[in-house]
C-alpha cells in the first residue's frame, strides 16, 4: 500500500508512515482537506512553522487511466487565510504513486538559511542540499536537476516561491520537462518556499498494485473508450481552453482593462481559431498531452517564427488575464508573458490581475506589453515594485490605492467577470478556495449566465461535482465525457484497491470535502460575510452589459447551509 | 443647541441638522460610535462612497473647562476593516462648538476630481474649491490658508491623505498653527482623502450657551484646582510623555529593532530627562499647551542648535516607534522623522513601524537615521517604497515577506511590546480599536506587567474607564486627577445642558460606546479570532524578559462578554 512521506523541516528528518484508515479512501484535494483539517490549526501563519505543505495523489494515480495523474499541492493559504488545493498536471503524481507514495506531508520550518531537495528514489527519500539552486528560474533549475537524476519527475518554486509571494505556485514538469503545469493559486510556492523546499525530484520509477487487475483492464478498457470518443473530448484536442475566449466575449465577460469592460474590441487577435492558425503556420502543436497516456491533449506548444517553443501550454486565463485584462491582443507579448511567469515561478492569473489593478493606478498604460514583461521581471529580481505584484492583486490594489480590485478572500478572480457570469461569481464568493474558477465553472452550463435566478443553484451543483475528480486525480475536462458514466470511476476504484464502493460514495465524498474544507475556514475565522463580491462589482455597472453582480445575499447564505 | 453639519460630497452640498434626542448625550468617540452604527453599513469599503467621516466635539468642548478640547475624528477603518476614532487636541473642536456645530458628518463621494475645503463662519458652510492647495504639506497649507482665513481653526489632510494612505492621519492646528496635533491612527486621513476634503477651516467664533453658567462656574473652579494641584499633572507639566521611556525601558517593553528586544542599549540618549536638557540648553519649551487654557501642558517644543523649532510635540510614541524601533537614538533625527510625518499627514506609529519592518528585511539598516529620513520623503513623493510604507505595516511586511509583523486587526502596535505589558497586549487584542494604546493604557498601573495574571481585568477596567474622556472632550491625561472626582465631570455637564445626570451614567454610557463599537465589528465580520495576537507574539520571546505574550485566550474570550 501506498505510504505517507512526512518530511520534517524542523528536524531535517524524513520519515514513511502506514496511512491510516481514515485517509486511505481519499486523494488529492479530498485528502488536503482531512489532513489539513486534522493536523493544521487554521488561525496559525500560513508561511510560520504551524502549516504544512501536502503534496498529495489522487486515488487513480500510477495507473494508465488517461487524465488521472494530476497533483494535488495544498496548505494553509497565505493569500486567502484559508484552505487551498491547487492541482495541475505533469508527470510527478503518476510517478510518486509508483514509488508507493500517497502524499508528501511537509512540515515546519528550517532552522537555518539553507535550501533544500526532497529527493525520493528507490532507496528512500533524503533532504539533498539545494544551495546551487537557489535563484534559478524554473526552466533552467529543471533542466540542470535532470542532468543530476535522469528522467526524473520535478515539481519545484522559482524565484518567487523563495521570496514568498503570494503569488508564487508550484511547478511540475510534463513529459518534455517543461516545467508548466501550475499549482498556481493561493501562494503554495510560498510556503514551500517558507519551509525552503526548492524541489521535489522523484528518481525512481515503479508500478502500483492492483486488487483485481482483470477487472481494472476491462474498466480502464471501457473508461478510455468514453473519453476517447466524447465530444467534449475532441473539443479540447482541436482548441483547448482557449475556446472560452469567444464564448466568454460572447457572454460579455471576458475581462478587459482590469475588469473594467467585459467586451474586449480586439477579441479576434486573441481567439482559439487565430491561436491555431499561428501555431500551425509556425510549426507548433495545436494538441498536446502534459501527462503519458492523456488522450484528451488539450495542451498546445506554443512557438516564435523560427519554430522555436516560447511556451506549453498557452491556456484561457492566461490569454484573458495577462491578455485582454492587460489590453494586450499579441499572442506573442501573452506568450512571453506566460513563460515569464512559469519560469519565475508565478500565478499568471494572480500575477495578470496584480499588473492590471498597477496598470489602473498609472503605474502603466493598459495595452503596453513592454511594460507589462518589464514588471513580471521585476517580480524575478524583486525590486519594490516586483514585491508589491508578488504580494498579489489584493495589496497591489492597497499599495496604490486602487478600489477596483478584482478578489475574493484576498485572491484573484479567474477570466470570468461576475457581473457576466453571475454563477461563476457565486463560485468565487462561496468556495472555500477564494475566487477559483475551478471550484465550480459555470461557464459551459446552458443558462442564461446574465440572471442571478438559479446562479446559486448552479454553482453548488458544480462545487458538488467538482470533488470528484479533484479526489480521483481525474483531470476535470474529463466531466464532459466520464461525468455522465461515474459507475466506471467506481470500477476502477474497486478493482484497483478491493474495495466494494457504490456510485452514491462520489457525492457523498464530494460534500464531505466541502465540509471539511468550509470548516477549516470556519475555524480559521470565516464567516458569511467572507462570502461577498467587492463593491467594485456589487455597484459598478460592466458597461457592455450594463449589469453588476446581483445574486441576493440570501441565495449565497442558503447555499453555504451544505456546511 | 449645537447641530449637526451634513457635508454632502456626492451633490456637493452642505446643510445643518438639529441633533436627534438619542445623540444628544454623547460628544466625541460615544457619538462618531453611534452614529456609524445607525449610518454605515459596517462591510462597506472604506475609500468608498457608504463610509461616512465624522469629525466631533466632545461634550465640554467650547467651555473653558481645560483640557476639554479633544477632536475626535472617525468612520470605518480602511486599515482595520472596523470601526475606528481618533483623537487629538489643538483648537478646532472648540472652535466648531463654539459655532454650534456638534459634529460635522462627511458624505458620500464627489463624481469628479476635484479637491474641497470645508468653511464654517458666521455665514454657515460651504465648499470652496482647494485645487491651488493639493499636494501641499501640511505646515505650508495651514500657513497659506491662515493667510486667506485669518486666525482659523484648521483641521487637514497632508499628500499623505490625498494618496489615500492606510498610515495617513488628519491633522489639527495647536495655538501656535502648527498642524502637530494628530487623529493619527487607522487611516482617517485616507477616508477624508477618499471624500476629497482638504481641509475643515473655522473662521468664525462663539460662545457656548450655559443652562446654569453659575454653577457651571463653581463646578469649573472645583475641577480646575484638582487638575491643576494633581501630581500627576505636574509630572505631565515637567516631562510630558516621554517618562514612559525609561519606565518602559525598564519593565522590558520598549520596541527596539522592530520588537526584536524591549530593552534599548542607549536608552539614556532618548530619557525624557535627557530630551529637557537639550531642549533647555536649546532654548526650546519643555511644557506647553495644544489648546487655550490647558493647565496640564503636557507638550512640548523641540528646537535645534539655533533655537529653531523642528517640532512640537515630541512624544513618546514617537520616541518609540521612530527612535528605539529604528534603533535610532539621536533626537535630532527623531525630531525630524515627527515633523516630516506632521507635513506629510503620517501617523507616526503606523509609520515608525512599517520602517521597521522594511529595515528588518534588509531595505536599510536598523539605526541609519538618513535612510529612515529617505523613506519618510518617498512617502510624500509617493515612491512605490514610499506607497508600500504607507499602505501600512501590514502591507509592509507582506511586500517584504516579513513575519515579524506588530499588527493587531492589521493596525500597528503602540510602543508598548505585548510580551513585557501583557495588559497593554490586551488592549491591542481586544480593543474594536485594533492595536491601540490609548483604547486602555494599562502602562502606568501598579502591577507585574509581565505576569498574565489578571492582564485582562486591568485592560477591561481601563478600556472601560476611557470613553468618559473621549466622550467628554477630556484629554485622559486628566485621568489621574479629575478620575477621582466623577462627580465635578456630571456637575460641568448638568449645569452646561440642564441635565440630570448622576456619576452612574459615566460608566453606563462608556460600557454603551464599547458595545456600539464591537457591535459595528461584528457586523463588519469580525469574530473572537480577531481578537488575537499574531504569532510572533506569541511564540516569538522577547530575548531581554525571556517571555512571550501568554495571556490565556479564555481570559481574552471571557472579557469580550462586555458585548
């Protein structure tokens, strides 16, 4: 069976643990939750000794189900003050799994000055001195760490991690080694940082177990089958997100100038349809899998003139945040941009939103892309400035006494104005996340996005579902095809570990996450006014829409009563 | 009977409001308490048009009673999310009431960008355009202005305010029409900032009616001859505020290096004893009066080798704050750093403090006088360092990714450390206040500040004891002479207003402001975990005591029932 990894920081010590029983049916963010819950107090300094940093496997992980090897990096957020889970894809998770690791739980601080590496291999795990490291973006870190440990899975901080930003997310490398599949929000490459953690390479390669291996072949046979063939599926393969470029423009929600529009003139520049043209015309790819096995691939390599990669992928919040929020329609300014941030190590939707509120305040013109990369250097090198968008978009708005400031609970809104997608905007004031699109993405739902009628209803039955995957390491583009089939997911399960769940088991697991992470806020010193949008978009009209965000106060109480 | 004045800045228009029978027995902090609980919706932004900006007199204010002229400025923190009053003495409160106004109530926000000065004469109000004043330090406006309005009463913002400052006071003249006498604290001068008022200008002057100026007469000889002949205004007179350094010093809690220590090495170069003779050997005054007929003059009038004025006052928590906290020890470079805020429109606290947690970070080394003069001047330039320091502490070490941040509800701790006065860590802990000395000065109580023991009665009893002064207009430095005699305080208020009040009143009403005060914070949502220390307080020991801020949060817990 699978074992904990507790790394003690205080003690420089690493230690495998039998896991028990209570968390044996749980991965990935339904984990972070029970354990953070458990072992964390909620009121105490999210970068001080008292958090812990969990970097955790879903129960599906290791395996050969496609889309099932995302990672889970939780912790006590510093952005938010409350719980965070944050989870991308890459090839770390699939590869701790087989090492018999179900999650690394990070503890304390150092006592001293020095930086380390988790370093797990088929020996064991040791804490590997990480001095020559320290400072180096992420690209060049993963690179030079993978000339050390062959072919080994990194997940890692750039610069801003070690400076603690709040901002700062924590990378993990796909199959090429790009180090850009984000656990970007709430500032886990922050407390990793704290706990100055640079890495953590796993070395060794395994397999897992099965409990009933015919049995898992015959599911994962018929899993594959329906994802492969969904519609939503093919969707993905040929634009990626991307697509949700127009649709959101369409919806006049796109977010323009610092969220002060939500139609944006020069939508076309910055379309999927463009984006594959220029790919293509450049030689780049338009599908691609961060993780083996993936047959969705909704990821892109996004290329120069010369063929050259300049960043993969190239997603949706990023194109609206550090593109139309920015005022910026150049592909490659965005581009540049994201790789920036990848290789420093941030947020783009935090950091995108932060350069836009500066932007607001005169620090530069909206459109100005120059001005833009110059600042995301900034953040590398850490003048003032580079600090202040680090600390995020919620005290860049203090430092430069900006009011139309685009958070909840101190983070970030994703792409998404709420004024336009009032259900999405209830999932920004009610996840126990902060303003987290994924924690209940409305924005495919066939409504109408405009009226607060039944935007509650929406988004709880999405933060309902959300879990699911969050808990199985299911990449959550698989809702299109496997969502409606969850007795598979079941089946896997079985076979995988003997155990004999019914499909009600999903949602229950699911509320049960909600739960435990509305709790851990609860506890951390939340209550219902935590679950409100700013005035900046209760009062301020979206010009193209002539809306604010008016889902009563009510709706969103009732809700929260799934608590 | 004085009136209120409503200053619309939305239509931009003012008008005059009889005061509603429930304010009528409340002046200063008890009133501003009230009416923001009845007026303000408490999640408001604070910058934004639903705040409400209420300067008050208290109820002996425009008398002769000494020490009765206290001005009281309030409305909801924008650095503590909670309610907030500050006060100050100097000569606009009785000014404003002896021209009938009670308390001015500034509105709304105006739609354009244009700045306003409020002007109250013979004639009533009205808004005169300020455009020809903005940017402008406050010394040089309160001169230019005294030109135009001679012998005003001038109550203002310096660029600290108009750049909407967290750290940003609002400043009034002292007989002398030096704008040194600070409602410092919480970021009033952001709120009057946000309206786009300048300036509150009294030109006009009155004379307060008497229900029974006879007995007035006899209660006020009564109460002058206790306050004049009390020892403890004679130690206000000889040494003012700064005794509290070497009394501090010595229980162990003088803030030294942002509270790294509480126990300073030169100590002796900044004593109140060493601070008389420079400014004896000077030619300066080491008593003086902020306010006509004040017989405690606990001011004072810091000069430089030519008998030139650099400042006055010079006070403790100046001393502390941008002395010790610096590890600064010349009063030169003290003295200068307290002009440069008086100019700029800074609390000195807020921003002694937030220099302290850039020099821990490395920006400038503790004890570099020239640096700390440096980051004042970028304040007022509105560098982005400059933005950073006055946006708060709090900002402040979440840009510099400093842990060691004396921040209580996110408003800076007085010169008191918590760790060496646990009543006075209390008061930070539990005041609606956030961290504030004056909301229950437990310094001078004949206790061992170092034990827990009973930290939190002595706090209740002094958190309890001082809305009478706040509500009155007294200046609380009368505690330790007119404390004693309650009655002569209901015997002045009787015979100004017909009432019938005995001295249980004193005490009800002052438990009322406290609970209006917590009750706006509740509604604005805090909780009991607000009432908390951070943990480099409370796990952090103060290296000289050995100690760490260990009262109980169940004695802490307990005591809030006064709500």
């Amino acid at each position: 069976m699978e074992k904990f990894l507790r790394v003690d920081m205080n003690e420089l010590q690493v230690s495998y643990e039998e896991v028990p029983e209570k968390y044996q049916k749980v991965g990935g963010r339904s984990l972070i939750a029970k354990l953070l819950l458990d072992e964390v107090v909620p009121t105490c300094d999210a970068l001080g000794p008292h958090n812990k940093l969990i970097v955790a496997t879903g129960l599906l992980a290791g395996t050969s189900v496609s889309s099932a090897g995302r990672i889970s990096v939780g912790a006590k957020s510093p952005l938010t003050g409350g719980i965070k889970e944050s989870n991308a894809g890459g090839i770390t998770a699939n590869r701790l799994a087989q090492m018999g690791v179900k999650a690394l739980v990070i503890e304390g601080l150092p006592k001293g000055d020095d930086w380390y590496i988790v370093v797990i291999n088929d020996q064991g795990c040791k804490l590997v001195p990480a001095e020559a490291y320290v400072g180096m973006g992420t690209y060049e870190f993963c690179t030079k760490i993978r000339e050390d440990y062959s072919d080994a899975a990194v997940t890692c901080i750039g610069p801003a991690g070690e400076k603690l930003y709040n901002a700062a997310g924590v990378a993990t490398i796909d199959r090429e080694g790009w180090p850009s599949r984000y656990s970007g929000r709430g500032g886990m490459g922050a407390v990793m940082g704290s706990k100055k953690i640079k890495a953590i390479v796993v070395e060794g390669k395994g397999r897992v177990s099965f409990a009933n291996e015919e049995k898992f072949k015959d599911a994962l046979k018929e899993y594959t089958a329906i994802v492969k063939d969904a519609p939503s599926t093919a969707a993905y393969k040929d634009y990626g997100t991307p697509s949700m470029v127009r649709i959101v423009d369409a919806l006049g929600g796109l977010p323009v100038n610092n969220f002060s529009n939500g139609s944006f003139d020069r939508v076309d520049d910055i379309s999927a349809e463009t984006l594959n043209d220029v790919i293509t015309r450049r030689g780049g790819k338009t599908s691609h899998a961060c993780m083996a096995g993936c047959v969705i691939a909704c990821s892109n390599v996004y290329v120069d003139e010369e063929g050259e990669t300049i960043v993969s992928p190239l997603e949706y919040e990023t194109i609206g945040l550090m593109g139309s929020n920015l005022g910026i329609s150049d592909f490659d300014v965005i581009a540049k941009l994201n790789y920036l941030c990848n290789d420093i190590g941030l947020d783009t939707i935090e950091t995108g939103a932060a350069i836009a509120v500066a932007m607001e305040s005169g620090v530069a013109a909206f459109g100005d892309g120059e001005a833009a990369l110059k600042m995301v250097e900034e953040m590398r090198q850490g003048t003032v400035l580079g600090r202040v968008l680090g600390a995020g978009t919620a005290v860049t708005g203090k430092v430069f006494g900006v009011r139309n400031v685009p958070v909840v609970k101190g983070q970030a809104m994703a792409a998404y104005d709420p004024r336009a997608l009032k259900g999405m905007g209830v999932t920004y004031a009610t996840s126990a996340m902060g303003a987290d699109h994924t924690a209940g993405p409305t924005g495919k739902a066939k409504v109408d996005h405009s009226s607060p009628d039944g935007a509650a209803d929406l988004s709880l039955t999405l933060q309902k579902k959300i879990p699911v995957y969050d808990c199985t390491g299911l990449c959550m583009f698989t809702i299109g095809s496997i969502g409606a089939h969850p007795q598979v997911i079941i089946d896997l399960l079985n076979s995988r570990f003997g155990w004999d769940l019914n499909v009600d088991w999903l949602n229950e697991m699911s509320l049960e996450t909600l739960k435990d992470e509305y709790r851990f806020n609860e506890l951390a010193g939340f209550t219902k006014l935590s679950h409100r949008l700013p005035e900046a978009f209760t009062e301020r009209e979206l010009p193209n829409l002539g809306t604010v965000f008016d889902v009563p106060d009510e709706d969103i109480d009732q809700m929260m009563k799934y608590s």
